[in-house]
C-alpha cells in the first residue's frame, strides 16, 4: 500500500498516475451515483474496468486515502474552472455573482464532482481532519469575499460569516436537488441563486 504523500507522488511512474486519476475518476462516479456508504472498493473497481480491488489497495492506503484523493481532485476541477471567471470580474459584487453562477453551473460540465463532494464530505471518517480544513478553507473564502465588499463599500453591513454560511449551504442544496432531478435547469437555478445574494448583500441606495 501507497500513502498519499507528496514524496511518494514524487516517485510514481507516469502510468501509475494514470491509474491513480482513473481509480479516482471511478470513485467520483460511484460515490455520485450509490452515494458514500455503498461506495466500496469492489464498486470502483468495476467502475474502474479493474479486474480485483487489488489494485486500488496497491494505489491508496485505504478508503480514507481515496476519498483524499476524491475531494483533492473535485476541488482542483473546481478551481480550474471557476477561478478564470470570477478574476475576470471587476468589482465584489460581479465577482460574487461569477462565483456563484459557475458554482452552480459546474454541474453541467461535471455533473458527478459536486454531488461527490457534498457525499464525501457529509460523511468524513474519523482520522480525515484535513478534509474538514479543506471545507473550512472554503468557508473562509467567502467570509473574506463578503468582507473585501463590505470594505470597498459594495455590499452593506452584515455577518460576513453567517452570510458565508448561508451561502455554502444554497450552493449545496441545489447540487442536493440536481441529484435528485437529474435534467433540471442549472442555468435558471444560478441565475436566480445570484440575484438573491445580489440583493441580500447590496447596499441601500
């Protein structure tokens, strides 16, 4: 077995970094579809097109590892594709509106990664304290988003961190509903989830 570590990621083969990113491409797919408890090693490994559950065993130091692994990945796609569009807006409140559209609208590029993420982490293993960083990292992002806006006189005066709250935990609902309904409108549920912060965070005029 591999432990997750940046020297052992240092010494890995092109080909086991592939087989890595397929085991975990696998697991995103099962964990989106059966959810966290059902997703076990024999699952991925079909998923996977792997012959035994060996061979996850000989990449990752167990289930936790993986699920490192998982949200490691989710939250890189996510990044890639959200960061370019929220640095291309100018003020607070057009970043804020950015951030949240293609929040949202990431599931219809990735329809499995969210909906992994929000399993993975509602059900974190003992031992997996650095995913619950990873989550409070993001919650830390938007507290400072809220606070940048505030302070350049874009949004009115509020809790920035309740507003923090409030706004993780829409985002989650509606990737909660999308599992639930596959098909729906992203594009409307984002559009309507932005102007309802716009307003909630503007300031009176």
């Amino acid at each position: 077995m591999r432990a997750n570590s940046s020297s052992a990621k240092q010494g890995r083969t092109v080909t086991e970094e592939a087989r890595r990113a397929q085991i975990v491409a696998a697991a995103i797919e099962v964990i989106a579809d059966l959810g966290y408890q059902k997703a076990s090693f024999a699952k991925i490994a079909q998923a996977a097109g792997l012959s035994s559950t060996g061979m996850i065993s000989y990449h990752f130091a167990g289930k936790d590892d993986l699920m490192r692994a998982v949200m490691a990945e989710v939250l890189r796609v996510a990044e890639a594709y959200m960061g370019p569009r929220i640095t291309a807006r100018e003020t607070p409140s057009e970043r804020l509106r950015a951030y949240i559209e293609s929040n949202v609208e990431l599931l219809t590029e990735y329809p499995k990664h969210l909906p992994a993420l929000i399993e993975v982490a509602g059900n974190l293993a003992a031992g997996m304290d650095d995913l619950g960083r990873s989550m409070d990292e993001t919650l830390n992002l938007h507290v400072r988003l809220f606070e940048a806006g505030q302070e350049a006189g874009h949004f009115r005066r509020f809790d920035a961190r309740a507003m923090a709250v409030a706004l993780r935990g829409a985002i989650d609902a509606v990737v909660t509903r999308s599992m639930r309904e596959p098909g729906m409108d992203v594009a409307t549920y984002a559009r309507e989830l932005a102007d309802i912060f716009d307003l909630a965070t503007r300031t009176e005029k």
